[in-house]
C-alpha cells in the first residue's frame, strides 16, 4: 500500500521505494526512543506539496495524532521545516514548541537518504518536554534518538538487509553500548531479563560477553556494522537479543542491544509441537487398531462356508480399511486436515489391488484437488469413495469387458465435489433384487455430512458427491 502511494505521488525508483518501506518496517524504534508520533513525507512530482505516505504513533507516549494523517498534505507551520529538510538535506529541528492547530507540540524534519539522495521526509512530532525533569531513562532515550535521526539522515537507517518480521520493542528491554561493545545503560525491562539469564552483578562498564552468557551477536554487530540477531539460553530463559551499531559519518560509535524475554513464547512453541506429535501418534494407533479389526474380520471371514456371509466380512475389512487410510495419512501430517487427494489415491490403490483383476481397467487416476479437509469430512468421504470405486470394479466391466474409472476433486468455496466415473454398462434400468448396502452407505453418509449425490448413467455411470466445504 504505501509503495503504491509513493509511486503514484513521485517519481522514485523502484530501490528507493523498498528503502521507504524498509523505513516503515522497523521505524517504531526511533518513534518509541523520541516519545514521538512518526510521518514520512513525500514530494509530489508534478507540484511543490509535500504529502504523507505513512504514520507512526508511538508506544511509549500519547499519540497526538488520534486520526488517520495518510494522504494528508503538509501542513502549516510543518511545511517550511520539512521543505528545508528535503532541499538542503540536514536535520531541522524547532528550537521552541510549535503551535498546531493551538495545540503546542515539539518537532523536527529529518530528511530520508539512500545513496547519496533525499528521497523523503521524516518528521518527529511530540508533546513539548519539560527539560529541566527529564529522567535519566527519557534522557537516554532522547539521546539515542537523535542518533538513529543522523543514522536516517546519513541512509545508515533503516539498515541493510534487516530481517523480516516485527521488531522487538525497546520497551521490551534496551542496552546502549558504547563502541567498544561496552553496557553504557541498561533499562529496567533489560536488568529484569539478565537477572532471569543468572546476571547479578553490575553490567554498566562491562561487556555483554563477558557475562558468561556464551556468546553473544554484539562483536559481529560491531564488527560488520550490521544489524545481528541472537539468543541466550540459561535453563528455562530464553532472551533474544537484537544488535543494531551506531554509526555516525561511517564510523561505529556505539550500540543498541533490544533484549526480549521470549522464554514463555518458546515454551508454548514446545507445548505445541509437543501435541501435534501426541495427535500424530493417536492417529497412528487408531490406525493399527482399525487394521487389526480388519485383518481379525478377514480371518473369520476364512472360516466360513456361506459365501454371502463371506462376502459381507470382505466388504466391511475394505470399510474399515478406507478408515483407516484417513488415520494414516493424519498421522503423517501435523495439522488437524488432511489433503484429501492422498487419502483418495490410497483408497484407489486399496480397493483396486482387493478387486481388480488384471487387464480388466487401466489404471485409475485421481485428478484434481479437494484440499485439505478435517478428519470428520475426510472419513466419511473415504469411506463414499471406496464403496463407488468398489462399484465401478465390480458392476461397470461384466463379461470380461474392459475400460476405464476415475475420480475427479474438486473444491470452490461453497463445496466440495468428488466425481466417481467409469465407461462400462451403465446402470441396469431395474434395481437388482436382495440386500444392497453400498448406495446406501453413500446416501446416509453424504446426508450426514450435509451434502448430496447423483447418478447419471449415460454410457457408463458418473456419480458425484458433493458436500458443503465449510463444514
Ligand atoms: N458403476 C456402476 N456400473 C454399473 N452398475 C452399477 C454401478 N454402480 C452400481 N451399480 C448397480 O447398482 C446396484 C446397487 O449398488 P450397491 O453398491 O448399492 O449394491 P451392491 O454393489 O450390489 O452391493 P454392496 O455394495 O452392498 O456390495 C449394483 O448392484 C449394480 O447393479
Ligand atoms: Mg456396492
């Protein structure tokens, strides 16, 4: 959104686009370190008005701007400072509060480089500070904001190559270092989160790794100039550490370390992976006792002499059996769905080595695709799938006849369709005599699920079943 702005508003390339957005993405520090609200400004091409593309509120102080400000255009009297900025490329701050709309408020325009060019405006604006009772913590902070002003001012900001995703926060806990890699300052959320780590002593003076925390990203940091990410780990604790360097005309002259306590975020990841393998190993159990229920039916089925009896213990081992293909496949998958395509071929492949004789239809494929779908859907439509494939095999292709059967998946956002169709004799125009339970599992089953089915039987039999996707 904000680089389509900006590219409808100037001419910027495409590079000094992504740097306006690198800003945005980890702009909240500097908002947080000034107690400021954040507006990035941009010059329109066609005419002298400057616009906003973007706004920041911060964390750490009341915003003073309650309302949306994108799209606004610069207002008086902001618009000679952040015109001054633009065109002569330094910081202009107001030695005295401004006056907006009778609200007084403290600002300054930092102008936006990337390589070696003004490409916007940064504009920070809060409530006017009562000096002389600023705290050591906003004094730091304070402080450290202007650094990282200069950093923008000089293109060092936002950095290169910053990792995706959101920032920690300072309020989450900040060291400053000084060039040497030495703690300057701790804030309070930082010394809570080293005291977790085992660090008792006095960190002010010392290094980050010479607290015998193991190593940490600082020396890199300082080193290459760049931002480096890290973890410490002291038994439950868990602080990821961010290290940006200060820099200041190309040379490092300090740091900011972002502390944040993730231990309890890490435990939860733990808990979690922890029960998605107890469901994947739930599923694989129901799954072997599914099987051995089939293969105690097939053993009986041996021993008897009526060949309907033996005929019903052979379709139920397949019901089970399709069952148990959708516990397999869930328990290889660590979400609660499973993509239904799998559960199909396996099915497939089941009931085609139990029926098919050789040579009697080529081989069946699945196409299409139903996406994943929760266990209560792919059950029962498993369960569908065998009984019309079982079908197909043995009602379609009588007499030594040959031909072909397919499924077809398809899902929209309202259904799900499974087609099941093969080229044989179609359906006899008379329903045959006794006992027929297949259809009829297909009939309750779709029903169940809230769905519905049809027959055409039109130079072979289609049958297609739909149920509703959101289930
Ligand atoms: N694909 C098909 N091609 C030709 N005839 C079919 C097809 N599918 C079903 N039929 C006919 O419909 C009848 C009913 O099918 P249904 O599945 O309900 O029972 P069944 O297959 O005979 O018995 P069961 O499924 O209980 O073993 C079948 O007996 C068969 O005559
Ligand atoms: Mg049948």
């Amino acid at each position: 959104m904000l680089s389509e702005r900006v590219q409808r508003i100037t001419r910027l390339s495409e590079p000094e686009v992504d740097h306006l957005r690198a800003l945005c993405s980890c702009w909240q520090v500097l908002a947080d370190l000034s107690f400021s609200d954040l507006m990035l400004y941009v010059k329109s091409a066609r005419s002298e008005v400057f616009e906003i593309c973007a706004q920041l509120r911060p964390f750490t102080s009341q915003t003073l701007y309650p309302q949306d400000m994108v799209g606004t255009r610069v207002s008086q009297p902001g618009q000679p400072m952040v015109e001054r900025a633009f065109r002569e490329g330094s910081v202009w701050a107001q030695k005295d509060p401004v006056l907006m709309d009778g609200v007084p408020i403290r600002m300054d325009a930092v102008p936006v480089r990337y390589r070696g060019a003004i490409v916007a405006v940064l504009t920070r604006e809060g409530s006017p500070r009562i000096s002389r009772r600023l705290g050591r913590l906003e004094r730091v902070y304070l402080d450290n904001a202007e650094r990282v002003s200069t950093m923008v001012c000089d293109g060092h900001f936002p950095p290169a190559e910053s990792p995706p995703g959101e920032w920690p926060r300072v309020g989450d806990g900040l060291l400053v270092l000084d060039k040497g890699g030495r703690v300057t300052w701790a804030s309070p959320n930082a010394l809570s989160s080293l005291h977790r780590m085992g660090v008792m002593e006095n960190v002010v003076g010392r290094g980050l790794d010479d607290l015998g925390l193991g190593e940490t990203p600082v020396s890199r940091a300082l080193a290459l100039r760049s931002l480096q990410d890290g973890e410490l780990v002291h038994g439950d604790v868990v602080v990821a550490l961010r290290v940006m360097p200060l820099l200041e005309s190309d040379k490092v002259t300090g740091g900011l370390v972002i502390a944040k306590d993730v231990s309890e975020l890490r435990q939860r990841e733990r808990v979690i992976s922890v029960k998605d393998a107890t469901i994947r190993e739930i599923h694989h159990r129901v799954k072997n006792n599914l099987q051995t229920i089939a293969s105690l039916l097939r053993l009986q089925g041996r021993r008897l002499q009526s060949e309907e009896a033996k005929a019903a213990l052979e379709e139920s081992v397949l019901r089970i059996g399709s069952i148990a293909l959708v516990h397999e496949t869930l328990s290889e998958n660590p979400s609660d769905a499973t993509e239904f395509g799998e559960v199909a071929r396996r099915i497939v492949h089941m009931v085609g080595d139990g029926l098919v004789s050789p040579g009697r239809t080529s081989e069946i494929k699945v196409t299409g695709s139903a996406g994943p779908l929760s266990a209560d859907l792919a059950t029962p439509l498993a369960v569908t799938l065998a009984e019309l494939l079982q079908n197909a095999l043995e009602h379609a292709f009588p007499d030594g006849r040959t031909g072909t059967v397919g499924v077809e998946l398809s899902r929209d956002h309202h259904y799900v369709a499974m087609v099941v169709w093969d080229d044989g004799i179609g359906l006899p125009p008379k329903p045959p005599e006794g006992a027929r339970l297949g259809l009829q599992i297909v009939r309750t089953l779709t029903e169940d699920m809230g769905g519905s089915f049809e027959i055409t039987s039109n130079g072979g039999t289609r049958v297609e079943v739909r149920i509703p996707s959101t289930h």
